[in-house]
C-alpha cells in the first residue's frame, strides 16, 4: 500500500495522493523530486511504480521477498539499498527490513512494518521545509541516520537486561533463567550481524559513492 507521496515543487513539500504520481512526475520545476513511502507492498503497487520510476526488476523482486540481507546495489540510474530497524522484547531481539530506492529527482521507502524513522522524517520535513529541499540523497541520509539512532534505546534496553540476568545466574540459576541467557545470545549474534553487514555494505558504500552515482544518473 502506498502510504504518503511528497514532491518539492521548488519550495515546500507538498502531500498528494498516489495516483497522481504520473501526472506530477511530469513537472518541470527546478529542484523537483518525489519521496514515495509504501508499507506491504503488493506486486501490483511495485509494478506501478516501475512504471513511473526506472526500479531494477531484481530490486523490486527483493522488495516483494524481505528478509533480505543488508546491502548496497548500484544500478546505472539509481541505487537499492537494505536496512533494517531493531526492536528488543522479552529478552529477544527483533528486525524490520526497510528498503530504499534513490535517484536523482525520487526516492521509494518500502516497508513491512511500522518504522519509527520513516515517520519521524515525516514529522521532520513538515516542520523543516528546507530539509526536504534538499534533495532525495539527503532524504535517505535523514532516514538513515534516525534509523541509526533508534537503535540506540535498544542496546540500553539489552544491557540492562544483561545486567539482570548476570545476577539473576549467581542468584538463581533455573532453567528458565539459563534458557533466557541462550535466548539473548542468539539475538546478540542475529544483530550483531545485522548492524556489522549493515555498516559494511551500506553506510560506508553510501558515504563514498553516493555525490559520484547522483552525478552521473541518466534518470531525468
């Protein structure tokens, strides 16, 4: 389902429904760009929006399968790249992938679930026009980086859980609470390779190749 359509008519951000995205796609006002966010979605919402937008089908295809691994790919007039949210729960930790396509005049969020990023970005843009005027590629920077900082509350969350279960061990060492130390080990090692891949194949590809590929991008 495509959730919010925002396009920089030279000035503001402006929210407008989905189908009009053919017909504003035509603008030819300096600065011009489009941010579509879309959660669930459908083969029928990615093939609308490769029609109006030049998306890789094997990017699209990934789209429609998440939990895919975090990475970069580099197509030759635009980019897709996998990130992920973390949650922390009962001593489990959990994921939700978020995936961007970024060209030079758009950028598609596509998501499975709520992201708290997603929406703080929203709320970001609508107080501070002059953020969102400044391109797609700061867009996803923007995301990305509140993306980043969410992820902090959690590792809090998680250490002081540790903290309990190490006393707890010395205390009371149960089975349940045994069973909740090997339940933790797990998620450390899941995000543990989530965020070290995430780095990896997306922050660092992103912070050297990003102004290089926005400058030779054929999509107009």
């Amino acid at each position: 389902m495509i959730d919010r359509v925002f396009y920089f008519d030279g000035k503001k951000p402006v929210d407008c429904p989905a189908a009009r995205l053919p017909e504003i796609m035509k603008s030819p006002a300096k600065g011009f760009f489009v941010w579509v966010d879309i959660s669930k979605p459908s083969k029928d919402d990615m093939a609308f929006l490769s029609k109006i937008f030049p998306l890789h089908p094997l990017a699209v295809e990934d789209t429609l399968h998440p939990i895919q691994r975090p990475k970069l790919d580099e197509y030759e007039d635009h980019l897709f790249v996998v990130s992920y949210a973390v949650g922390y729960s009962k001593h489990s930790a959990s994921t939700s992938e978020l995936d961007f396509f970024l060209g030079k005049n758009f950028l598609v969020t596509v998501r499975e679930d709520n992201i708290p990023a997603v929406g703080d970005a929203i709320q970001a843009i609508t107080k501070n026009p002059s953020l969102f005027a400044r391109g797609p590629a700061f867009l996803l920077y923007l995301i990305m980086d509140l993306l980043v900082d969410s992820y902090f509350p959690v590792f809090d969350v998680f250490g002081d859980d540790i903290d309990r279960l190490e006393d707890q061990v010395f205390d009371n060492p149960s089975k349940e609470i045994l069973r909740a130390v090997f339940k933790m080990k797990r998620s450390i090692f899941s995000l543990r390779k989530i965020i070290m891949r995430f780095q990896k194949y997306a922050v660092k590809k992103i912070s050297f190749r990003i102004e290089l590929l926005l400058n030779n991008f054929s999509f107009i």
